[in-house]
C-alpha cells in the first residue's frame, strides 16, 4: 500500500470515528434534553396554576368554579403556532388536582374523579414536601408511548405553609417527538457533512504530503542516478529541512568528485603547453639568432594565451555545471540577443575577412532564461564558425520558430566535421585543428551544451547538406 494512501486511510479513520462518536453522543443526548426542558416548563406551569386553583380548592367549588371555567375555555383555543415548522393547533396537557390525602378531585378530562392517586410518585412526594413527577404509559401496558407528570403544592390562601391538595400537569412524549426527530435529522446531516469535509480535507492533507515526499524521492532517484535535478522548494518543515540535507549533502559529494574530476582534466590539458614553454624558454638562455629568438617567444606568448584560454572557459563552464538548474531566470528577446552576439564579434569578422548575415529577427521570440549565459553560448558557436570558415565566407547567424520553441542556428561554409569526430564534439577538450588558427581548448561546445540544458533544451553540431557545418540550441518559449 502506498505512503498516501495509509496517510488517508489513517486520517479519515481518525475523523471518521470520532465524528461517528460524536454523532451517537449528540443523537442520544437530544431526547433526553428535549424532554428536560418540557419538564422544566411544566414545573413552571404547574405552580402557576397551583396557585390560581388555590382559592376555589379551598372553597370547595374547584370542579365548578372560575378555576375549572378558565381551564375549560382554555381546552377550547387554537394556538395558532408554528413551532420548527410543526402547526400547534391544541393545548395538549392535561390538569389533575387531589385533595390533601392524595384523592382526585379535579380532573380537566373529568376521567379519574374519585381515584387515589396517592401512590403515584407525583402525588406521593408532592404530599411529602419533595419535588414529585414521574413518566407513566399512555395506555397501560404500552410502554412505548409514555405521559410525563409533574406536580406542585397547593396551598391554603389564608396560611401558605397549609397543603391542601396537588396539582399536576401531565404532558405525552408523543408532542415532542417530530422536534426530537427533527433535531436527530439535523444532526445526522450535518455530520454527514462533517464527514464529508473531512474527508476532502484529509485528501487535500494527504496529496499535499504524497507530492512532497514523492518530489523528495523523485529527486533522491535522479541525485542518485546522476542527473543534475534543481532541489524541492524550501519550506519551513521537516520534510523542508530534510530536502535541504539532501542538496547540501548531494553537492558536498558532487563537489568533491567535480574537483577531482577537474583537476585531473587540467593537469593533462596543460602539460603539453607547459613542456612547450619550458623547451621554449631553455632554447633562449642559449644564443640564438633574433629570428629563433623572435620565434620561440612567440610560442611561449601562444601558449601561455592557450593556457590563458583553457583556465576561462573551463571557470565558465565549472561555472553553469556546478547547478543543476538556472539561478536567474527572466524574460529574454531573442532577436535582441542575435543582435548583441552579432556586435560583438564585428572586429574578429574584419580581421578573418568574413561577413555575418542574421535572419528571422523580425518576428518577436522571447524564452525565459539567462541573458548573459544565452549570450556566452552564441558567442562560442560563433567562436567556432569564425575558426572553421575560410576567408571571405559568410556566416549565417538565424532564429526560427520550431513549434512551442526557438532555434539559434550558426551556420558556416567550413570544412564541416570529420565523421570520426561526429560523436566527440560535445567531450570536453576534444577539439579538431582549424585552417588557419591554433587548436582550441575543446570547452567551447560543451558550455552551450549545459547551457542549453538548463534552458530546457538541447545543442547539436552536424554538417550541411551543401557544405560547412551547422550548430545550433533548441529553446522552449
């Protein structure tokens, strides 16, 4: 099973089981409430009208005096009300009074006149100077539908500390129940809801870490593989801190093999440069005629420009190879850029005897990149162009659009490129001899190569079907 998969399960099992719980806790808990505050207005009701029974109790008139009269014309009132969306079009309780010994002898539905009622809890504990009620069934033997009682003291009129008789109200469960079912629906759909965000939530959660740690494996793959990557964003975070390590460790150790690597390269390129140096310079202490004197001095002076040469491109490129990815990054012109490398290389093309031409600047391609490393690469591919190309040649400096990207051609009416050295070109100090120039430093190529590569794109070298050679980098737009 995958990482994001169990993060998901685990984080909505969690949710999941405590909004179920929750859920039951508040499902069960709303009858009980609802029943609390009914009773709660029935103790309320009750007194109330404990003592409004109180002076015809005493008289002995309460089953035909204005007590009984008012509660009469009371059953016979349409409420009117809508309660939660449920009509209330009765009154819906019921009024019992007994005397002092428990006897009832006053009934608003006129049904149980005569009966002892003095063993109810309502009437007992009433009786007794406690708070009485109790929940009986509607019909006796169904205890599905119940009648909740409550009751209250009534007093003499004339000494309030005199108990005459109890009044109590009598309510059914059955009234409250579409607000308990309503309440239970309620809460059952919001938790559904509840749910649901959650579980949006953990899969919102749970794609954000499964793309971070696969972008931290993808790039823990590619460092090992070898291929240069740029490093998870920085964030604040574990997994944050845990890319970083990962980058500074991969250039610590990439950074020791590229010394190696270097200084190896190096100390070859330069032993052949330095041996003719130093031939050179021995021959000098000796006499010699102005002419091999003029001679070997400039040969020291072409191979200390050689070494002058080797040391800067190999800066530069260490320069782009050391990241694997591009540290500025901003809207460049093409076409600006041909112009600029156009410029640049004026005098070399006047003292080579060659022309450049530049088409397809006309219609505006910009690529996001690196002006200055963008500008460098050209310069090289022109580098090269102007060392191979015959004097009096032309040059072809050319921007075309290839589909969703851009290509910079350099074309030349040189010798092209010799088939055995058709797979080497981009191989760092391979170089091939030029007609009238000395041997390159054999980096040229493949600093546009790298450029090239963090642009997203990718450099060729090849030859022309009419002659010459032909290089060039791909750019995406």
């Amino acid at each position: 099973m995958r990482l994001g998969l169990r993060l998901f399960l685990g984080f909505f099992l969690i949710v999941g089981l405590a909004a179920f719980f929750v859920m039951r806790v508040f499902v069960d808990e709303v009858k009980p409430g609802v029943r609390q505050a009914m009773e709660s207005t029935l103790v309320d009701t009750a007194n109330a009208l404990a003592v409004l029974a109180a002076p015809d109790l005493a008289a002995g008139r309460i089953g035909d005096g204005r007590f009984a009269a008012a509660l009469a014309s009371l059953r016979q009132r349409d409420p009117g009300a809508t309660i939660w969306r449920f009509p209330q079009r009765s009154i819906e309780f019921r009024v019992t009074i007994t005397d002092a010994r428990g006897i009832v002898v006053f009934d608003s539905e006129g049904r149980d006149l005569g009966r002892d009622n003095s063993r109810w809890n309502d009437v007992y504990r009433t009786l007794r100077g406690q708070y009485g009620a109790r929940s009986s069934p509607e019909t006796p033997g169904d205890g599905t539908r119940t009648v909740m009682h409550v009751a209250a003291p009534v007093f003499a009129p004339d000494d309030p500390r005199r108990l005459i008789g109890v009044l109590t109200v009598a309510r059914p469960n059955r009234s409250i129940e579409p607000f308990i079912q309503a309440s239970q629906r309620e809460i059952l759909r919001q938790g559904a809801w509840l749910i649901g965000l959650s579980a949006l939530v953990g899969i919102g959660m749970t794609a954000w870490l499964a793309r971070r740690i696969g972008r931290l494996n993808r790039y823990a793959q590619a460092v090992a593989a070898g291929d240069p990557v740029p490093p998870p964003p920085r964030r604040r975070d574990e997994l944050g801190e845990l890319g970083q390590a990962l980058e500074d460790m991969r250039r610590k150790l990439e950074g020791k093999a590229y010394v190696e690597q270097y200084v190896q390269s190096l100390t070859h390129e330069m032993k052949s440069p330095l041996a003719a140096i130093r031939g050179a310079a021995e021959l000098l202490q000796e006499p010699l005629p102005e002419a091999d004197r003029q001679r070997f001095a400039g040969s020291i002076r072409e191979q200390q420009q050689r070494l002058t040469e080797t040391i800067d491109k190999l800066l530069a490129l260490a320069e782009v190879e050391q990241h694997g990815w591009l540290q500025k990054r901003e809207p460049v012109d093409l076409a600006a850029l041909l112009g600029e490398a156009a410029a640049a290389v004026e005098p070399r093309l006047a003292g080579a005897d060659l022309s450049l031409r530049v088409e397809g600047t006309q219609a505006p391609l910009q690529v996001q990149g690196d002006a200055f490393l963008l500008r460098q690469a050209l310069a090289n591919l022109l580098d090269n162009a102007i060392g191979f190309s015959p004097a009096g040649a032309e040059i072809v400096l050319a921007l075309e659009r290839d589909g969703a990207g851009a290509r910079v051609l350099v074309r030349d009416a040189g010798p092209g490129v010799p088939e055995y050295a058709a797979e080497r070109v981009f191989e760092r100090f391979y170089s091939l001899p030029r007609p009238a120039a000395p041997r390159s430093s054999g980096l040229g190529l493949p600093f546009v190569r790298e450029v090239a590569r963090l642009h997203g794109g990718e450099a060729w070298l090849g030859n022309r079907a009419g002659g010459g050679a032909e290089a060039g980098i791909s750019l995406p737009l």
